[in-house]
C-alpha cells in the first residue's frame, strides 16, 4: 500500500525532508509549491531532478536526481493534491514583522487549504517554526472549522520542527535528534513512525506545547550566546586587545565554548525564533512576563551590521577619504559561508547603514541570485567589484575569500582598506601589504580627532 504524502513549500526544510521520504520504500511524495515570481521556478527545476540550491549541498543532487527518475517525487502548485495526502507536512515560512509580532499569513492560509480538502485520518505535522501554543490555537482551530473534524479524532496533528543548516541539509535531518509533539498519543506515536523513516537518532516525544518550546528556546539560547560574544567584541575593540585570543584561551577548558562574534546574525531561526518565544507569553493583550535575556540580545545582534558601518567610517577617516561619495564592496551577501540563503542576512542593514551615509555600494556574492532589500546588483566576479573601491568590507566567510589575492586587489582598489566581519584575514599580512585594516573584536576603532 503506497503513503501518499504532500510537502507544503519547498524551502531549505521542505525540499531535503520530501526528498528523504520519496526515497522510502512505499511512499509517493509530493511538493506544494505557490507559483509566483519569486519562488515559481523551483517547480520545473524540482521536476527536472535538480536543486534549486546555489550552494554545496552534499547529497541533495543526487537525492532529488534519483526520486524524480523512479517516479515518487513531484512538485506541483495544484492545492487539490491535499484530497489524496495520507500525511501532511506544513513547511512554509514563520517572519515576524518590524514589531517582532509573528506573521501567520501563510500559515493559516494553508491551514484553511488543508482543512478544506483534508481526508479523514490524515496526519497533519507542522514543521515551521511557530510561538508556543499556536499548532493547537491556530492550525488545530483553523483546519477543525473548514474540515468539519475533531483533531485527534476524525485526524492526528503533530509539531515536529526542524534543525537544518544551509550547507547540511540532508546531514541535519537524518543524523540530529528530532522532537516530536502531537496534540494526542496516537498523533505523536504516527508522526515518530513516520520521522523514524528517516531520522537515525533519538526522537524525543513530548507534549505539543513543549516542543514547540523546545524550537524556540534552542534557537534563543543560541542568540544569546552570541550576543554575548558580540558585546565582548565591543569592550576588546575599546580596549585594544584580541577578543579571539581570549577566545582561544577560555575554550581550552573542555567545559567551555564560548561563541565568536561577527558583523551580525542571520538566517530565518534565529533573528526571529526569540521574537516568537516571546510572543507565547502574550494574551489577552497583555505580557504574562517580559523575557529581558533574549529582548537585550537581540538589539545587541541587530547593532552589528551599523557597528561594521562605523568600522568602514573610522577607517575611511584614516585613510582621508569622505564616506559621501565613496565606493564600499561588500563581500558576501549570504547570511552563512557558502550557501545563497539571503534570509536576514546582517549583509542588508550593513548596505542600508552605508549607502544612508552617501556610499555608493557594491555587492559580490558567489552563490546569491537574487536580492530581495533593494535595487543592487550582484557582482560574481570578485575583481570587477573590486576595482576602484575605497573599501571591502567582508560579511560572509565564503571559501573565495580566505584565498583572495591581496596583492592583486590592492593594485586596482582606490583605497586599500579592509573591514573584516569574520575574522577571515591576518591583521599582520594584510596591514604588510599596506592595507588600513579593522576587524570586530580584533582591533580597536582608531581615534579620529
């Protein structure tokens, strides 16, 4: 007996996780794919048997490759394909807004979709990252009222989220552990049978709430951690010392593991996830409790991309040149090294902040297609972003970029300075070569006056 499966958006969750599951003996799968402008084409590439990932991606070709040729793997964006689905998994995007309150447009458009067409005894898992309490206030609500079913009843409902990474999808799906949370015994035991397919390691069952909890306080003990390591790059910075010697040194304790800052966070969990954490304690119009930990974190991360703004002012001031007016190439456009996954890269406020101060900005990205926060174009090739700028500023750590030629690059740069969000470059060789050079955490803002 074939399991049919649908895959609610092709994203970096869903396409790797209906991949993994078309490979299964038994199981048909397909992908939901909305046909618009900006996620439309990833149908005919999907179909194709290719990915639509720009970056390396170890076994994802060849996986989609070989579902797509044995006839178990298709995308489509007909929502009528849900009538047929034994299993549900709901895999589109979460975004909180600029109040950080989450946006659920999609979620419960999808919801509505799925209820209006569910088959009685479907299994439905939500898998994209949501506040506490909403699988059952939200999608359980909303797929009750358009089926006419009771959940846990006429159909089972599980939270189960995801712990991928750009660059190891496949990797993070079958060798993590996994949670899984159903609003029932028999919804948790069917999602845990279905994750078991493919999942290698422990599957921990708890309650819906808690593993929704799970999601997002992982992903705000994470933050936090960096913002701290952040805020100790600005103190190192104001005092003239090497925050990745002090680093080293505290990490030498096998019981420590101090985080490395940077020119700011990114990706779709962890700008967001304590934002939606946060909102779990709001009802009825009111806070139950005020998280100060993860509230001071976040501002703490969201302040790098402009303190690597002042950092390219500083040195520009050094050097005598104008921030109106000057050429500033920005290295990376990606939130993660390697990958073209542009989600809340820190690479957007940092252009913002520079081109609000008069720069004229330049952008180079290896893998980046598209950018989504404004008219710039990216430049693939690292020389022609280069030429004649007064300044590069690194955000991503590209694999490109540790072996740059600094040689080459000086010769055709305007000015020869480099601000370093990565702790990619020796301060000793690229000063040597006569470059103006500053690094979070590394080196201090020089004075100006």
């Amino acid at each position: 007996m074939v399991t049919n499966i649908v895959v609610v958006g092709m994203g970096y969750v869903g396409i790797p996780c209906a991949a993994l599951l078309a490979d299964v003996e038994g199981i048909q799968v397909t992908g939901l794919q909305r046909k618009s402008k900006r996620s439309g084409w990833k149908i005919d590439v999907l179909n194709s048997g290719k990915s639509p990932f720009e970056g390396d991606e170890p076994g994802l070709d060849e996986l989609i490759a070989k579902v797509v040729a044995k006839g178990t793997f298709k995308v489509t964006d007909d929502i009528e394909v849900l009538k047929d689905a034994d299993i549900i998994l709901i895999d589109v995007q979460t975004p909180t807004d600029q109040q950080n309150m989450p946006q659920y447009v999609s979620l419960r458009e999808v919801s509505k979709n799925i209820g209006m067409r569910l088959k009685k005894g479907a299994l439905v898992v939500v898998e994209s990252t949501v506040a506490p309490g909403t699988t059952e206030n939200v999608v359980q609500e909303i797929i009750e009222k358009e089926s006419g079913f009771k959940g846990g009843k006429d159909f089972d409902l599980a939270f189960s989220y995801e712990r991928v990474m750009p660059g190891k999808l496949i990797e993070f799906i079958v060798n993590m552990p996994r949670v899984v949370g159903g609003i029932t015994p028999r919804s948790t035991e069917r999602a845990v049978e279905l994750y078991s397919k493919i999942v290698k390691e422990d599957i921990t069952t708890l309650d819906t709430l808690s593993a929704e909890l799970s999601k997002t306080i992982e992903n705000a003990y994470r933050d936090v951690n960096i913002a701290f390591a952040n805020e100790m790059a600005l103190v190192c910075e104001s005092l003239g010392v090497d925050i990745y010697k002090i680093i080293n040194a505290i990490n030498k304790r096998h019981d420590r593991m101090m985080h490395t800052p940077g020119a700011g966070v990114g990706g779709h969990c962890l700008p967001k996830d304590p934002w939606l954490l946060r909102y779990g304690l709001y009802e009825y119009g009111t806070w139950k409790l005020e998280p100060e930990f993860i509230s001071l974190a976040r501002r703490i991360n969201d302040h790098m991309p402009v303190h690597m703004a002042n950092l390219v002012e500083n040195a520009l001031y050094a050097k005598g040149v104008a921030f109106r007016g000057a050429t500033i190439t920005v290295l990376g456009g990606a939130y993660l090294e390697d990958s073209d996954d542009t989600r809340n890269t820190p690479a957007a406020p940092l252009i913002a902040s520079l081109q609000a101060k008069g720069a004229e900005v330049r952008l180079h990205d290896p893998f980046v297609r598209e950018w989504d926060f404004g008219p710039l174009e990216i430049e693939r090739d690292i020389m022609k972003a280069a030429k004649d700028s007064d300044c590069l500023v690194l955000v991503t750590k590209h694999a490109e970029y540790f072996s740059l030629d600094l040689d080459k690059v000086k010769k055709i740069m305007r000015t020869p300075i480099i601000v370093d969000g990565r702790n990619v470059f020796d301060e000793e060789i690229v000063t040597s070569k006569g470059f103006e050079y500053r690094c979070v955490g590394k080196r201090g803002v020089q004075k100006t006056s």
